[in-house]
C-alpha cells in the first residue's frame, strides 16, 4: 500500500456485517454492581467509574484551560442515540486563540438505574470515527458493558465530524488508492514519490493550521477534556488497534485521571518506523498463509491444492492486475492498490476470510466487483464518495507524530529484507516506508516516552496471529506501562474483544463492570 504502514483499522462494521451475515453473540449479565474498587488477581486497585464527579474532577491542568473543562455537554437526539460537540484548543499552548470543534456520540446504558459511568471508545486507524463505533455498540460491545455504560464515542482531531483535515479531492484520492504501491520500473516509482509529495502537501495547504495540530498527544489532551465534560472523576477507556497508542498517551500525559482501562490490539510506542513497518509485513504474511491453509483444507479453493500454490497464485493474480485492470461492472476498474487492499481488509477477521474466498473466485473468472468492494469497505468509500477522510487522517497524523521517510532511491536496497519477513506482501510494505514524504506539516508538541508511571492497572490484550499489530507489540507495551497486565488470546484476526473467545470477554467485563484485574499473564 502507499501509506508508510497498512491501516490499522477493523472494517467498517454495519457494511462488512451486512455482507457476511456474520454476527455477533451476546451474554447475559455478569455479577456485581460496579459501584466500588475492587481487585483481583493483579492485586491493585482500580478506581469506579463516577456517576457524580469527585471534588476537583474538573479542575484543569492549567489555569488558562478553565473554560473548557467546565463546559457542559449540550446533547440532542441523533438518531436513536445522543450527539454533541466539544470545544477544545486548536494548540494547547494558546489556549486563547482558535478553537476546534469535536464531535462525540453516547449511546445511553441499556439499564439506566444500573448505569456505573461512561465508557469511551476508540476504534483506532489513525482517522477511524470513533462516533461510528459507538453508534454500532449493538455490534461492538456485548451486552454486560451496554447495559451498565454509556458508551461515548468521539472522532478525534482532524477525522470525522470533527474539524477535519483535508487533503485531496474524491477523485485525486480514488488515483492515489489505485496506484501500484510497489513500482516496477524507475517510472513507477517517480510517479508514486510525485504523488506522495502532492498528498502530503495537499494535507498542509487544504487544513492549514490545523495540519499542524492532529497529534496523537494532542487528541489525548482532548480526551482528558472530554472526561471533565462527561462529570468522570476518571477515564473510563476501551481502545483498540491506534487506539491503545492513543490511550496509552493519555495514561502517560493523566495517570492519576485514569479509571478502568482497557487497550486491544495493542502498538508498541517504542518502535521506530521501519520496526513497525516490519512487524506488520510479518503479520500480515502470517495471517495470509493461515488464510490460504484455511481456503485449501476447506476444498474447492479457488488457490489451488496446497499453501505454497495459493501463495503463487496470489503473487501471478495481483501482477495480472498490474498489467490489465479488471471491470466491476461501474466506471471504476479494480487496479492492483485496490485489488491488494481488498486482499488484505478481510485477513483483519476470521469470520471474513470466506468473502476473499468468494472475491477472488469471482475475479479470477474476470469480475473484479467484489474485491473493489472490500477495498472501498476498507476505505470508507460509498457508491457516491467517501464517507468519512480516515484514508487522508491516517498519513496526516502518523506524519505529524513520525515525519521519518526513507528515500525512494534507497528503498530496492531493502525489499530483500522485507520480502523475507513477507515473500506475499514484502515490496508493498518496504515501499510503503516513502509515505511521508514531502511533510509539510510540523507537530508543535513532543512525543512522549510511556510508562503511565502512577496509573492503576491496565488490561493489554495481544492476539497471538494478529496480522495489523503482531502480539510481541502486546508483550511490549504491558512491559513498558508501569501497571500493565496482559491478556492473551490465541487465535487469528485483529483485536481479542468481543471476537468469540468467552475467556477474553469475560476477562474484560469482569474489569470494566467490576474492577477484578485478571492475573497478569492470562492466556486465553
């Protein structure tokens, strides 16, 4: 792909859900009311979640910041659910100049009389609306959070609804998902540097300042704005995928405002660029070769009869794409960056690896519909557009927080690395090392290092075949927060909440409903 790593996003969940017939089981209830700390085998406390704001919960960190953690909340009706905007600083260190508007969506406890607080919810990218997330809570979340939370979902600085960054147009962003995101010739690979340069460009000279402004440690700033507004002592937290990096920032910049917190899927903050790039290029290998061994073990795999000849089947499909575009019955054709995206989108869950499976039936008889579909799923593009800017705010905010590119002329002296952490994917992914070239963009705030030193536990849930953030970065980031504790869950797919393992799911209810802190370690 052409971003300097793949999207760590989950598919949007109405569409993905509506095409697979997947669902998603509930349970009952489980015991407890929530209503005070409690422990569990990690030994540590965790605080309540508050349904009336402690003494001193919206004092802020700085005097200048006043106005904005005492503004009320002004919900109205949105649907079957609740929506706001929230007014924050565009630059924290001018918190009397210009403002930026957030967008938040509540989607009030199923049982109001037993409602413990609020939980906030991240559904990661960067760029993903949280807004989105929390209004399919439905699908999301199991019944035991929905009926004892309100679940609030916010879309972070630069994405969404909230004051947005823009980039490119519909047209010149449908060109730039399209191209070959592994050159093949010096042509090529000129071409993908221009209109990296002109993308990256574009985000600066269409937001303006507010380019400037779309850090992760600014949206975590955010954040502790949004608890104060919400009358929360503490955050209440479930993040997922970017959405651990993100709250593992706020746990660094807020220990002593965190409440129950829960990170999935997690990053490792400590990684540099190429590391992570790496690491991914290796998941995403894992979770293809699962797919494959699936497909074949399954029979009548469109792949062929074996791992190795589905693989190679693969590689013969997507340069046939390079060469000849396939029709998909619209104006558009699938070209090879939508055809490798539509690939890679279903390998995020194992519940949808049976729509690649149909996808590349049909493309290999010459439809390519399907997987361009899957491709625009992942895109959040809709028959007339794109539907939200994720696929501009991801480069904009992991340039704004890592500016780090290599140089085109530099990156074939790497593929031979890459390509032994992923034979499949490994030129896309060192190629994808370019993608923030031209930054224009310049953060005005320093990145942390993160031990959340002071915070209370922190459940860190790793999947061992995770293919977007590989579970070493799990192990990692409990490592490195001071209080983490780390769950495990065997099995293949992004994330480990809520995706069929009663263990994981247990485990998290149990601390986010009752405050009990699994043992650290737990393997699922």
């Amino acid at each position: 792909m052409s971003t300097r790593t793949v999207r760590i996003v989950v598919l949007v969940l109405v569409a993905a859900l509506v095409l697979s017939g997947v669902g998603l089981a509930v349970a009952g209830l489980t015991g407890g009311d929530g209503s005070g700390s409690s422990s569990g085998g990690a030994g540590r406390s965790v605080p309540a979640p508050t349904t009336t704001p402690a003494p001193g919960a919206q004092d802020p960190p700085r005097p200048a910041l006043r106005k904005y953690y005492e503004q009320e909340i002004a919900w109205a009706a949105c649907g079957d659910n609740e929506c706001a905007r929230l007014t924050v600083p565009l630059d924290y260190a001018e918190p009397a100049g210009e403002t930026i508007q957030i967008a938040v969506l509540r989607v009030p406890a199923g049982d109001p009389e037993r409602r413990i607080g609020s939980l906030v919810v991240n559904p990661g990218g960067p760029g993903a609306p949280g807004t989105t997330y929390a209004a399919q809570a439905g699908l999301a979340f199991r019944e035991p959070l929905r009926e004892r939370y309100d679940v609030v979902g916010f879309d972070p600085r630069g994405t969404g609804f909230s004051t947005a960054v823009d980039c490119v147009s519909d047209e010149q962003l449908d060109v730039f998902l399209a191209a070959d995101p592994a050159p093949d010739d010096r042509e090529e690979a000129d071409a993908l540097e221009q209109a990296q340069r002109a993308f990256n460009a574009g985000c600066a000279a269409e937001s303006g300042a507010l380019a400037d402004h779309v850090t992760t440690v600014e949206a975590a700033q955010d954040m502790d704005v949004l608890r104060s507004a919400l009358g929360e002592s503490t955050l209440t937290y479930l993040g997922a995928s970017y959405g651990t990096k993100l709250g593992a920032t706020y746990a660094e910049l807020h220990p002593d405002r965190v409440g129950r917190f829960v990170l999935d899927g997690a990053v490792d903050p400590t990684l540099t660029a190429r590391e992570q790039t790496l690491g991914q290029a290796r998941g995403f290998e894992t979770a293809i070769r699962a797919y494959v061994e699936d497909c074949v073990d399954s029979g009548d795999c469109p792949l062929g009869d074996s791992v190795e000849a589905g693989l190679q089947r693969l590689s013969d499909f997507i340069d046939e794409v390079d060469a000849e575009p396939l029709p998909t019955g619209g104006e558009r054709e699938l070209a090879v960056g939508n055809a490798i995206t539509g690939i890679i989108a279903p390998l995020y869950n194992r519940d949808y690896w049976f729509l690649l499976t149909r996808a590349l039936t049909a493309a290999f008889e010459g439809d390519g519909s399907q997987l361009m579909q899957l491709s625009d799923l992942y895109s959040s593009r809709g028959p007339e557009g794109y539907q939200d800017n994720s696929s501009e705010a991801i480069l904009a905010i992991n340039c704004l927080d890592d500016p780090s590119a290599v140089d085109p002329d530099d990156i074939p002296g790497q593929v031979a690395a890459f390509e032994e952490a992923s034979p499949t994917f490994g030129e896309v992914f060192a190629w994808g090392q370019a993608g923030c070239l031209g930054v224009r963009a310049e953060a005005t705030v320093e990145t942390p290092e993160i031990d959340a030193a002071g915070a209370p536990p922190i459940l860190v849930i790793g999947t061992t075949r995770d293919p977007a953030t590989p579970y070493a970065w799990a192990e990692a980031l409990a490592g490195e927060l001071e209080s983490g504790v780390l769950v495990t869950r065997d099995g293949d797919g992004h994330t480990g909440y809520n995706v069929g393992n009663a263990c994981v799911d247990e485990a998290v209810e149990d601390y986010l409903v009752d405050g009990t802190v699994p043992e650290d370690g737990l393997r699922c």
